[in-house]
C-alpha cells in the first residue's frame, strides 16, 4: 500500500474523497430501522472529547479502537466545513480525555455499512447520548448524487443538535 498522499490535477492534496485537504461535506441522517445492521461491519467503540474555547472551531481528541487522533473543524453549519485531523499517541489522547475535555464525553460505537458504493458511517451513542443513531456519508461534492438506502430516515446535517460538539453541551438524555 502506497503512503504517498493524494493529489488533484494541480498537485493539490486531497482527501480520499477527492475534496480539497481540509474540505468536510458529509450529510447527517436519523435511521427509520435496524436494517442497516445485516450490513454493517462489527464497528469500533470511540471516545471523544471537546476543548472549551472560542466557537469558530470546535477541537476534539478523539479515541477511535487504539488509535487516536487531534481533530479541528470550523463551526458553520451545513454540510461543508474546514476539518483537518491529525494522529496523535493514544496515551497523550486518553490522558486528555480524563483531564482537558469538556464532560460529558462522546461515546458511541461507529459501523461502517456499504451501500450502492458508498461507504455510510452508522453511530449508535452510548452514556449520556444513548438512544440516539445516526447515518453520515461523505461526498466529493455538495449536490453529488447518491442512493439512499431504505433504512435511511429525515435528514438533520442543518440541525446543529446533532453535530458530537452540541452533544456534549446538550446530550441527547435531556432533549
């Protein structure tokens, strides 16, 4: 497997959905069912937490299985925003859940579920956001076209309630 990073036509790099480095455009969905789970891979618990600070960018440390990463994403709302993430020793990570990040944090478990070629991101939260799921896809662009799958239920990627940072400061337990 090549390490090399991937670039457009300009040498510009991107991510592995073709977006500018940086680019974010992901829609946010709440499932109708179960039935994604026939599909789904055997998914990775994460632990996440926020810092406090100023709101034009939330910034997170994220625990995903054993690895860990340093997260930045600006605050607009919508489905494009500025991300950029970076690995980070997991120690260093966990050590900054427990002592730096906002409580409570962000638990919940991440499948990944194929559907018509695309790659869905299903989270089911646990702790204080328990009972809630939901479906994220990534896309190359803001009006690119895909099929959407029959568990698939309302579409909530402008409803800021449900982005992790709002879950911290407004947990889905007390909706």
């Amino acid at each position: 497997m090549s390490s090399k990073r991937q670039t457009d036509a300009l040498g510009v790099p991107v991510t592995s959905q073709g977006n500018p480095m940086g680019i974010e455009i992901e829609r946010k969905f709440l499932l109708r069912n179960d039935a994604w789970r026939a599909e789904a891979d055997d998914g990775t618990r994460m632990r996440q937490g926020y810092f406090a600070g100023p709101r034009r960018a939330s910034i997170r440390v994220r625990v995903e299985g054993e690895s860990a990463n340093l997260n930045i994403k600006s605050a607009e709302l919508g489905i494009r925003r500025l991300e950029f993430e970076y690995p980070m020793p997991l120690v260093e990570a966990e050590e900054m859940l427990d002592s730096l990040c906002e409580k409570p944090l962000v638990e919940k478990i991440r499948y990944h579920v194929r559907h018509a070629g695309a790659v869905w991101e299903v989270d089911v939260f646990t702790g204080e956001n328990a009972g809630l799921v939901v479906a994220e896809i990534e896309l190359s662009s803001e009006d690119a076209d895909f099929e959407k799958p029959a568990w698939l239920g309302d579409e909530v990627s402008h409803d800021p309630r449900y982005y992790n940072v709002s879950l911290v400061t407004h947990p889905y337990c007390d909706w």
